[in-house]
C-alpha cells in the first residue's frame, strides 16, 4: 500500500536560503522520504534575490540528495499542492510571532483545502535567531552572516547588496 505522507511540501519566500531553512529540511527527511522545497514567486517588493537565484542557490546546496526536489510556486499554495498531488504542508516555527503568522496560514489553507495538513517542525535553538530578513539586513550595513548562511549563499547577497548600493 502507499504511504499517504510520504511527500511533504516546503513553501517559502527562502530570500535568502539560511542554515535554518536548511536544518528544517534535514530533519523533515527523517519523516518523510522526500521533500519539496517550494520557493513562491509572487512579487514581494522588498526581495533582494529573484526567484531564479534562489532556485539556483537551492538546487546548489540539495545537487547530490535525490530527496530533495527544488521547485517554484506562483499564486495560492493550495492550488500548487494539488498539482503536485501533496497533502502535507510543512513550515518551521522559532517564534510566537512565527506561530501567529503560521496559524493564521495554515487556517486559511485548511478553509481553502481540508485535505492538506500543516505540519510545522520547531527550530533548533542554536537557528532560532536566524531570519532572512535579519541577514540582508546585517549584510546590508557591511557585517557577515557568514554564521546563518553557506558560503555560496554569502556570496550572492553580498554581490546583490552592492549592487543595490551603487544603483
Ligand atoms: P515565508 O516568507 O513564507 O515565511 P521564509 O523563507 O521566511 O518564507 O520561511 C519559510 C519557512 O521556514 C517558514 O515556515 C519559517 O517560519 C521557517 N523558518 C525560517 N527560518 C527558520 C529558522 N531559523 N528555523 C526554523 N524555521 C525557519
């Protein structure tokens, strides 16, 4: 018989991809054979990577685990999730912040989909800090990252950063 969760979902904006999106992953292939990270596409006008350098980046960093699969999403998750024929939706959670962003989330997936679960994986407390947005904008005023994110990951948003500064 098949599994009935054997695939899960991971959506996000990953601007940039940082070692706790990365341990989020690790852990969820411990549960499920494979996992999809999804990065969303809708315009955000404060993103500093486009999509196609994150997938780029991803596809990096998973290149020799076949349980990783690297995709985009435009528009409502629920409707890619159908597509990709997934039930399981997983998220990470470090904050109460984090959790009343996330419950509001998965509340209006669930009105939109009740056969798509969300599952959400606490962070480990040495990532717990880690946000995307807190290194662009510790990269931004000239410190490194170089903690919270992989090198290669380091290198781009610098490169991207300095850019920005001399448009
Ligand atoms: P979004 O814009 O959809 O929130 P993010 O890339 O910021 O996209 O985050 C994707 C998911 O990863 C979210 O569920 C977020 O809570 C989780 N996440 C982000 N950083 C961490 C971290 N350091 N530890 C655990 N989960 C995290």
């Amino acid at each position: 018989m098949k599994e009935p969760h054997s695939i899960a979902i991971y959506p996000g904006s990953f601007d940039p991809p940082t070692y706790g999106h990365m341990n989020i992953v690790e852990r969820s292939l411990k549960i499920f054979k494979k996992v999809i990270i999804a990065v969303a596409t809708n315009p955000v006008k404060n993103n500093l990577l486009t999509p196609e350098e994150r997938i780029i980046i991803l596809k990096k960093i998973y290149r020799k685990n076949p349980n990783v699969e690297v995709d985009q999403f435009h528009g409502l998750l629920v409707n890619y999730a159908k597509k990709k024929k997934v039930k399981v939706i997983l998220r990470g959670l470090r904050t109460v912040a984090d959790y009343q962003y996330e419950s509001q989330m998965a509340f209006s997936n669930k009105s939109l989909n009740p056969h798509l679960e969300t599952l959400f994986m606490m962070t480990e407390n040495r990532f717990s800090h880690i946000s995307s947005t807190l290194i662009k904008e510790i990269t931004h005023f000239g410190e490194s990252a170089k903690d919270m994110i992989p090198p290669l990951v380091r290198k781009m948003i610098e490169k991207k950063i300095k850019l920005k500064k001399e448009e």
